[in-house]
C-alpha cells in the first residue's frame, strides 16, 4: 500500500478524538444522548478545524447499526462504510464543483426516497456557501418541511453567505481555530505513533505557523519531516522551513530597535527577504512577544524568559502598548505595502522613531526632559515637611510616569518620615493597586529618601485631598469660569438670540490661567 498522508491517515473516528472542539463535542454528545436531533446542522469555521471530519462522525453516530449514540461501533457494516465513504444512505457532495440548480434538484428528489439501509439518509454538503441562489432557493424549499428520515450536514468557510432563511432553519455550531499547544500535543502523539523522533520546541513552531488548523500543521509536519530526512525535528529546522528565523530573532531585532541600532535592523531584514520568510507570520511573533512583556510588566511571572524579562526592563509599559499597537496596525496593513518584506520594515521603522531615547529621534529637547524625569531630585530635610501639603512636593520630583504617577496622585499620605512610608488609597481606585506598581513607587521613593524603604498603601474611604481630586476641582474651577465668561460674551448672546441658539457646555475647555 501506497503512502497516507498524515491528515488523512490521523482524521477523527470518534468525537473524543476531536482536538480543540470541545463545545461542539459537547452539543452534538448531549443530543444523540437525548435523541434531541436537530434536521438541519451548519458546521462552520476556518479550514483545517474539523468541519467535515466532525460530520462524518455524527453521521457515522446517526447510522451506526449498534444504536444512535456519541460513540459509534467502527465494526459494523454501516460504520465501516461511512469511513470508507462508500455508504449508501451518506450523500457527500462537494458544492463547490455541482452548483447547478438542476444538480441540486437531482440530490433533493433522490432524499424523497426511504433510506436503503442506515435510519437516515444523510445529506453532507461541504462549501455549501458555493452554492448559487436558485439552488439556495431549491434547498430552502426541503428545509422548511424536511421528511423525517432525512438530515442536513452543511459545511461551510463563510457562512455569511448563506442566505439568512437557510442559515435560521440550521442548528449552527461554529468551529474556533484550535490552540497551538493542543495542536502540537496531538503532533506529539502522532509523532510517537508514526515512531519519529522530534523535540517539544520544533512541535509548537509547527503548530504556531498552522495558525489554527491542525490540518495545515499536519501538513507542514510532512514537509518538515522530508526537510530533515530521517534526522530528528528541531526548532531550527522548522524555523528554517517556515522562514521565521531563530527564537532569539524578534527579541534581538526588538532589542535594536531599542537602541536605535538601525543598520543591524536593516541587515538582519534583508537577510529574511532572501531566505524567503514569512513576515506575515513574523508580525504576528512580534505580536506575541510585546504581548509577553506587556504582561511581564504588568503581572510579572517567574516563568518568563529572560530576553521578555530584559525587554520588559528596557521599554515602559507606555512604550510597548505603543509598539503593540503599530505592530497590530501594521501586520493589518502588510498585504497592502509593495513588499511583505517593506511593511515588516515599515513596522520596525516606526517603532523605531517613537523611542525617545533612540538616536532616530531628532527632537533633542524632548529627549533630555525624558532622561531629566527619570532621576528623582532629592529633597532636603528642611522642605520636608509632616502636612498632607507635603505630597503636592514630593510628587513631581519622584520622575513618575503612567500608571505609577496616576496611582501616586490618587494616595493620601499618612506618613512620609518613617519607615514604612504609609499612604492611603480609596477604595473606588483599587484596580490601581498592584504589585508591579507599587514596586515602582517603592523605588521612587527610596531614591527620594536617600536609602531603601519600604511602602505601605491601605485601601480606605474615599479621600478627597489626593493630589488628583485637587487638580480635578482645580481645573473643574477653571471650566465654570471659561463656561460664565463665554455665556456673558455680547457676540454669544447676539447669536443665541439671532438664531435660538444653545450654548453647548461640554464644547467648553477650559486652558491654563495661572
């Protein structure tokens, strides 16, 4: 016997071999259990996730001489015969290629007839969304009154194009692309199985670059095999294969972005163009990774590597929500750029001119009030004074930024000599409070002090002298002056008279006066 190909040789038998679809098992188990057996089922998703292989089955379920049920007998004749695809009850049909609306009236008048041997005549139409409107309006016709020895399995990649009185007479189950690491336990299992040697790292690149669809993950597993031609799977290998480089290329071209190393960048970009890689699927490493710092930055996680937890130290939180969102819009935007290799440049490029300590920026100035805000001006003891005034002067000397000034501004002090340095938070800001924050000011606050010490924050009712209630009525202050200065303005009050105007107060901002 010839070869099988991996997809077709590792495809389901069973719903419990389904990977990645468990809300669908979950429906489709509870209604054969139930006999609860809907006529009419609409599989949809992205190709690769089990549309058709998870219809079989439920057919195969639906005929199996044994009994309806979740787990047919794969012995009988009838079993046998559905996964041959030989079953004379299962009408498989490819709507693709028969979208004459005489082909679909053939099919139809043939499901009149009783099933020959299984319960069921089964009906399974795979792409059904190629269907074209005149066979949309033949099928409608049987679905609105369907003969009780028949049942639809409609598959389909764009149910969007269903026409809505075919979809709302379906029971529809949508099939969600399946996770890398379920994706490359499978490939581990078959992998064993199949008795070929590969390593845990080059399994989950294969199943990243399936994007979703074990059957494109085992496919690339074909290729990779052939790639190392008998020698064991690795990372490298497969990275070679799909065009993704190293594990340490997006953190080392991150890392130079950093750094305004522009020439490595460049060099390192022109070298994946002429290895063919995929920079589709680097944005979306690229992606990843400032997702992983973003989290190591936020929440920080033991188990984080050490290129995220060195990134993660280099960049702001500010900085890498910045960089994830050009990235986001980039990768959007790479099917439209000249090259695939010029819109992941692109991508770098305007990271790049966004770091402020890079050499790209040209804006001198801004650079050095960002460096000048990093180092804490100490205070001497005689300004120090024991007031609740006394946190409206150490606040901006403490070089905090983001999250960490907007949690700073919102405390109470209780104490600012000793040690504990104690501050008060009200309760409606506790979403604030957060370890890697309070590290942050921890640390502001040693520097201030001139020695390590340590922060106490306490969560309490609300408190209206923070900094930021101040600022809040000081400006609100403002707004109702802006507000009766403009109401009171001859010109205003000529055009609310003239054209029964209104005086819009949100339109109203109020600037600096002081």
């Amino acid at each position: 016997m010839g070869h099988e190909v991996l997809a077709r040789k590792w495809r389901p038998h069973q719903l419990n071999d389904v990977v990645g679809q468990e809300h669908a098992v979950r429906i489709l188990t509870h209604a054969l259990e139930s006999g609860r057996l809907h006529h009419a089922w609409l599989f949809t998703g992205t190709r690769g996730v089990g549309k058709t292989s998870i219809a079989r089955i439920f057919a195969k379920a639906l005929s199996c001489e044994k009994g309806i049920g979740p787990a047919p007998c794969d012995q009988c004749e009838i079993c046998l015969a559905c996964d041959g695809g030989y079953h004379i009850d299962l009408l498989e049909i490819d709507a693709a290629s028969r979208t004459k609306v005489e082909d679909t009236r053939d099919l139809l008048e043939t499901l009149q007839y009783a099933p020959a041997r299984g319960r069921y005549k089964i009906c399974l139409i795979d792409e059904v969304h190629m269907l074209s409107g005149h066979s949309f309006n033949a099928l409608l016709k049987i679905l609105e009154e369907p003969p009780a020895h028949v049942k639809f399995l409609l598959a389909t990649t764009d149910p969007e194009k269903l026409p809505v009185t075919v979809r709302s007479r379906c029971l529809q189950l949508d099939l969600h692309p399946v996770p890398a690491n379920k994706i490359a336990a499978r490939l581990a299992q078959i992998c064993t199985a199949e008795e070929i040697a590969a390593t845990p790292p080059a399994l989950l690149d294969i199943a990243a670059a399936g994007r979703g669809s074990l059957r494109d993950a085992l496919s690339l597993l074909e290729q990779a095999i052939a790639f190392a031609g008998g020698n064991p799977l690795t990372a490298e290998m497969v990275q070679s294969l799909t065009g993704t480089g190293g594990p340490t290329l997006l953190p080392e071209l991150l890392s130079a972005v950093i750094s305004g190393d522009g020439e490595n960048m460049l060099a390192a970009i022109e070298t994946l163009r002429t290895e063919g890689a995929d920079f589709d699927m680097l944005a979306s490493g690229l992606l990843s990774l400032l997702h992983a710092i973003s989290v190591q930055q936020i929440i920080p996680r033991k188990d984080a590597s050490s290129s995220v937890c060195s990134l993660a130290e280099r960049l702001t939180p500010e900085e890498t929500q910045l960089f994830y969102q050009i990235a986001l819009t980039g990768r959007r935007d790479l099917p439209f750029a000249p090259d695939p290799a010029i819109g992941f440049e692109m991508i770098l490029l305007r990271m790049m001119a966004f770091v402020p300590a890079s050499p790209w920026v040209p804006q001198k100035p801004k650079e050095e009030k960002r460096e000048e805000r990093k180092e804490p001006v100490p205070i001497t003891a005689a300004t120090r004074l024991p007031t609740e005034h006394d946190w409206n002067q150490v606040l901006p000397v403490l070089g905090l930024t983001g999250m960490t000034q907007a949690l700073a501004s919102h405390c109470h002090p209780v104490s600012l000599q000793g040690d504990p340095i104690q501050l008060l938070l009200a309760a409606k800001h506790a979403s604030l409070l957060n370890k890697n924050l309070s590290e942050r000011l921890e640390k502001a606050l040693s520097a201030w002090r001139g020695q390590p010490v340590r922060l106490k924050i306490t969560l309490t009712e609300d408190i209206p002298n923070t900094p930021a209630a101040q600022k809040s009525a000081k400006e609100q202050g403002r707004l109702q002056t802006a507000q009766g200065v403009i109401s009171q303005d001859q010109g205003i009050k000529r055009l609310i008279d003239t054209f029964s105007a209104t005086l819009d107060p949100d339109s109203i901002r109020a600037g600096e006066t002081d």
